[in-house]
C-alpha cells in the first residue's frame, strides 16, 4: 500500500501545474479616440481589449491577457479629428515572462514604438516626439507617467487621420505553451498504470 502512494505521489508530481497567463496593465488616452488591440501578428489588428474617445479621460485596462510562448504585439488605433493629434499611455506586465522592447516590464509612449499611416504591416511612418505628458494644450494627463510623451506624425499635426501604433512584447527564455490540464490529466493517470503494473509484475 505505502508503495501504491509513492507511486502515486511521484506520478502526480510530474504533472505541472498551469501557470497564469502574463497579463498587461495600460494607462492611455488618445486626441480624439483610440481602439487598443492584443496581436500575435504585427500585420493583423488582434482582438480588442478597450477603447477611448476623449482625450481628457485617461483610460484604465487592466487584465489584458498575452498569447503564451509567442510574440504578442501592442496595437492601438487612434484617430483625429482635428487641430491637433496626439497618443499617450504607460503599459506594465504583471511578470517576467514577457518583455518590451525596451528589455523591461514598463514601457511608456515614446520612441521604443512604431507608427504606421494605413493599417499595420503597411507603410511604416515616421514617429514624432509631440511633447511630455503636461505639455499644451493636453496638460497633465493623470494615472499617466510623467516621461511619457505624447506620440503621433509631422509634430501632431496630420490632423484628421488615423494611426496605427505598434509595441512588440517579447517572451524571455523562450517560454513554452502550458500544456492542456486534460492532457497532462491523462499523462499523470499514465505513469500511475504503468508504475502499477510493473509493481503487479515484482510480486509474482
């Protein structure tokens, strides 16, 4: 019996246990709106994980779960509608498995992203630096860090256009998938039958 329980034991050991999904935090506000979007691919849009439309409310989304052991990529969507333009925000992971750019878990707007004038995977822009969270005419953006900058093209001022910001987010170390609970269930269920078996075959 006491060798029926080692067994069991050493089997169900082999069984890992699924870790959590990394997830993102995000701060962000956009002149005039945005759409915020997770991808696996840089040339396709993703699935959207939350939106904005004015510009003096800093929008908070939280939980936003990454695709494990794979590029995931930032992307937001933002429009003008006129005089001036501009995307702001700070983005943290809730672990180590993934990084920016930047080779850390925070990243801010700034000159670590992409911009692309007509879709991503389209033709890449050129970024432009519009100002320090706190510059004219935004003011302070609060809930955002203070050295993160107010992003778009030409100084802002490609007034009605939309943009198409991109981060990448890298995993680090080469995470692998977490396999299914139902395999690794029957794997574990596998290596008990076989331990009990081979213990049949010594008592005989």
């Amino acid at each position: 019996m006491k060798k029926k329980i080692v067994v069991l034991a050493l089997a169900m050991a082999l069984v890992p246990v699924a870790s959590q999904a990394t997830t993102m935090l995000a701060d962000m506000t956009a002149d005039n709106a945005f759409s915020l979007f997770i991808s696996t691919d840089d040339t396709q849009l993703g699935s959207l994980v939350g939106s904005g439309s004015n510009w003096m409310v800093t929008y908070r989304m939280s939980g936003i779960e990454l695709a494990p052991g794979v590029n995931n990529y930032l992307h937001v969507v933002a429009s003008d509608w006129g005089v001036i333009a501009g995307f702001i925000g700070d983005f943290t992971l809730s672990d180590d498995d993934f990084s920016f750019s930047n080779g850390s878990r925070y990243m801010v707007t700034d000159t670590d992203w992409n911009v692309y004038e007509n879709g991503f995977g389209g033709t890449l822009g050129v970024l432009s630096d519009v100002g320090v969270n706190g510059v004219v005419p935004w003011g302070v953006r609060p809930n955002i860090d203070s050295v993160a900058h107010w992003l778009w093209t030409n100084d802002g001022l490609d007034t009605y256009t939309t943009r198409y910001f991109s981060a990448e987010i890298t995993p680090t170390g080469g995470v692998a998938p977490v396999p299914e609970p139902a395999t690794m269930l029957l794997f574990g269920s596998g290596m008990v039958g076989l331990a009990s078996s081979r213990l049949k075959r010594k008592k005989r």
